[in-house]
C-alpha cells in the first residue's frame, strides 16, 4: 500500500501464465522492479507452477551467500526445491575458468536475481562477465533477470550485446522516506548510533569498509550485531553465525543496531517496525538503492529515516579523475594491437583489471592476447556519466542528485527536501565558500534555504530571523544581512530594497 492507500501494483498482477507461455529463448526477459512488489513471489509461485505444470526447472542465480542461505530456507519450507534450483554466479565463473560442466542446459529457465551484480560488481570483480555471457550462450533456456537497479545492464544489452529484451517494469515508490539527510563526518555515527538507542529504535548501518564496520561495531558490541563477508578472513572471524542465521529465518535482528557491509544489500528482508533509521556509507548508487530496500515496509505508516554519506564536489572530481585514469589502458588496446600496448605499456600492470590475458584458438594453433573486459569498462562510462550529471547540479550536487532520483525535489518550487548534517559541515562550507555572495531577489534564496533546511512543525522556514537564530544556535561564525542596492537590468536601473548576503560574523559580541 502506499500513496493514499493506493493498491500497489505487483509482479504477479503484470506477468500472467499467458505471457510467460509467449517467451523464447532469443530475448531475454528483464523485471525491473523496486522492493516489496513480488519479484521473489512470482518466481516461486506464478512461474514455479507453469514449470511444474510442464515438467521444466528453474535455475535461481544469486549473487550472495547470504541471499542464497535465506531463498533456499524459503524454497524448502514451501517444498518447491524440486522444481526451483539455486546457484551462485560466481560458481558458474569458476566452473567456466575451470573448463568444469555447470550443467545448466537441464534447466528451461534460468532466473539472474538482482542482475545489477553484473556491471555493480564489475567495479572490483573482474569476473562478472564470464557468469553474464555464459547465460546468455545457453541456447534453450529463457532468461529471466530480475533488480530494482537494472537499468545499466538493460543499457548494455541494448547498446553492445544487440539484443532485444521483453521488458516488465513497476514504478517505484519512495514515499517510505520519512526524510532524507546526509552526513560528512565518520565521527557522527556513534552519535547517530547513541540517538537510536535512547530512542529504543533499532537501525541498520550499512558500511562499505569491513574494517571501518568493525570499529564502529566494537563501540557498540552490547546491544548491536555485526556481518560482513564469509571471504573476507579477516573480519568475518568476529561474525556470530548464529545470530545472522537467526535474522535471515526470522527476518529480523534482536539487537537494536545492524552493522553490515554491502553483503547484504540485496535479497536480504528486515521485516520489523522498529526499525526506523538507515545509514548509508557506500558509494556506488546502485548498491546504496539496494541497503534501502533491505527493510520491508508494511503499511504507508511504517516509514524510515535516511542518512547517506555525502560526497562534496571536489570529491567527486577524484572519483572522475581516477575512472578515466583506469579506463587509460583500456582505450589504448581500443585502438591498437596487443604487440603494440605491450610496446607502450612495457612491465606495467592495468591495476583496474579491466584488461584480461585470453588464448585464441584458430584450430591450429593458440595465441596469447589481451581483451578489455567489455562490462568493467561499461561500469566506468556510467560512473564518469553520472558523476558529471551530479556536478552539473552546482554545490551539493551528490545530494540534489539522490533528492531528484528519490521524488525529494520539486520542480515548481526548485526546493530540494532534504537535510545536510553531521556538525553543519556541509552548512559551514557552503557559507565560507558564498561569504558577500548578493541574493538580490527571493528565487536567489532558494539554495541557502534548502541547505539550512530549518523546519518547524514540518514546515520550511524562510525568515531572515529565523534562519539567523539558527546560526546562532549552532555557533556558526556567519549572519545573513539585509541591505539595498540597485544593478542596471536590461538597460535599466533596478532597485531592491531587500537584497540579501552572508556575512563573517561573530555572536558572542551580539
């Protein structure tokens, strides 16, 4: 349910046995779909009984363990295993570098479950397109691929692999946003962590680093449960198994604080009322979009609060500058030999892994070469794309980014709903950075008042006063001045009598 009480549309209610009865192995079927629409449903349910009915399996491809742990409880419980088999991508990769049968011709219908993995993970797995091309190579198979975030491999297939897809899609829905914020400090989240517990809430932080996930964990160790990789051998030691077990049968954590990585930000369902608060610290959108629908949202009350780690803009010129740095090697081979990248690239290693060593076989003899791994190269274009999409935004253009992708901005207005936090970092460094700056009419205001997003009783406040005693409050060195002035505008002088600029100011002497 959501916007009004509003049924919302499920999977089932788009996919009938009629149209499943329609599909052919040449074009692959793509779900797109947020959370809690029934993705997972259709396949056990609607397509389990049109399989059955006509003697086919179902391979179910997941990308984590942890998913693979909790969909495989489900399918036993519900006794639907002798039909729906489960699989992890990276088992047919490794079947594949191995020259080991996967078997998957036995299967009619090969089900690629949040098929985002395939470019999101080619940022650091240099694999994900041996498991991609491999189902597409199965001739007889239907291919069915599933994501809330799958737009960037829909592009893919379209623009480099030339194929046409059957496309199914849910709108998505974000009015579980209570609201929005984003932080910049690391230090912040024991604060964050302290709040929910004097609250009694629970929460989930979702933290990309395992290393920094387990520091923020051992402050809190009494009352939180922390998770992160089964490869990672170094911090997965501190695990407890049995409390994870626990949560993806149960689906839900007894402690009031989650801390995870990524590893669970797909597939996993947190279905509890209480938990009210999301932070995320990852930096990839795709992954973040998929943190935020771990918690299953159970009525148009049962809403949560959003805090993501913000990227300023002179951040996000590194990120630019180190993808197009790491797509250097690969550009090269592009257009030349790979006698010639040799040549040039003498003893030096592409650290993106986006080049691959390969052996071409002519049926006589076999050659060494060297290819560029299409879908790692991919996932570079699209992150360079959207990280000039965001500085187009101007300041804070990561955070306007998410607030237009979440419904959270308002064309008429232009007024962005969210809120920048966290020490006022981000609030102090748009005042340094816009001291003596003249907002001359009410529509110059705009930035600085979303930024300062004052509320009171759920309302924007836009007062010079209240903003001003705001800034008091918070012991920030800067007052906003009213003053009159006059510019010549299209050859005429105009006077405005109520201009505004941000000042330097001291208010322990005022």
């Amino acid at each position: 349910m959501a916007n009004g009480g509003q049924k919302r549309i499920r999977v089932s209610d788009l996919i009938t046995e009629g149209d499943i009865a329609g599909w052919n192995p040449w074009n692959p079927v793509t779900i797109t779909a947020g959370t809690g629409v029934g993705k997972s449903f259709f396949i056990k349910n609607v397509l389990y009984r049109y399989a059955k009915d006509n003697n086919h399996k179902i391979l179910m491809l997941i990308h984590r363990k942890l998913c693979v742990e909790q969909f495989q409880m489900e399918v036993a419980e519900d006794g639907k295993d002798d039909v729906i088999h489960i699989m992890t991508y990276q088992k047919i990769e490794k079947d594949e570098m191995y020259n080991i049968s996967s078997e998957l011709q036995q299967y009619r219908y090969i089900v690629s479950d949040e098929f985002h993995y395939f470019i999101s993970d080619a940022g650091f797995n240099n694999t994900t397109d041996i498991s991609f091309k491999k189902i597409l190579s199965m001739g007889n198979a239907i291919k069915i691929f599933m994501s809330a975030t799958g737009e960037d491999v829909e592009e893919y297939m379209r623009r480099t692999v030339k194929v046409k897809a059957v496309n199914y899609g849910v709108p998505f829905d974000w009015s579980f946003i209570s609201t929005l914020n984003f932080y910049h400090n690391d230090a912040s989240l024991p604060e964050f962590a302290k709040a929910v517990l004097e609250k009694g809430d629970r929460a989930i932080f979702f933290i990309q680093q395992a290393r920094k996930a387990y520091e923020f964990y051992k402050q809190f160790s009494g009352c939180a449960v922390f998770n992160c990789s089964k490869q990672n051998e170094k911090y997965y030691k501190y695990v407890d198994e049995g409390k994870v077990k626990a949560m993806l049968k149960n689906q839900k954590f007894e402690e009031n604080l989650l801390i995870t990585t990524s590893c669970m930000d797909a597939g996993v369902n947190i279905i509890d009322l209480s938990v009210r608060f999301i932070f995320i610290d990852i930096k990839d959108i795709g992954s973040l979009i998929q943190c935020m629908g771990r918690k299953r949202v159970q009525s148009p009350d049962d809403k949560i609060h959003v805090y993501i780690k913000a990227i300023n803009n002179q951040q996000l010129g590194g990120l630019e500058t180190n993808a197009r740095r790491q797509m250097e090697m690969a550009d090269y081979l592009k257009g030349h030999t790979t006698e010639e990248w040799v040549r040039k690239y003498v003893r030096q290693i592409d650290r993106s892994q986006i080049i691959y060593d390969d052996i071409i076989f002519d049926g006589n003899t076999e050659t060494c070469t060297k290819k560029v791994n299409d879908l790692m190269y991919h996932k570079k274009e699209l992150d360079i794309e959207e990280i000039c999409h965001m500085k187009g935004f101007g300041d804070y253009g990561y955070c306007k980014y998410l607030a237009r992708k979440f419904n959270r901005y308002d064309p008429d207005t232009e007024f962005y709903d969210y809120a920048v936090i966290s020490g006022n970092y981000g609030l102090e460094n748009y005042l340094a950075t816009h001291v003596g700056q003249e907002m001359l009419q009410r529509k110059d205001r705009k930035e600085l008042i979303n930024i300062m997003n004052v509320r009171r009783d759920g309302h924007l406040k836009t007062s010079m006063e209240v903003l001003n005693a705001t800034l008091k409050e918070d012991g920030l060195p800067y007052r906003i001045e009213e003053f009159a002035t006059s510019k010549v505008v299209d050859g005429k002088r105009k006077r405005y009598n109520h201009a505004w600029r941000i000042v330097a100011h001291d208010w322990s002497v005022s």
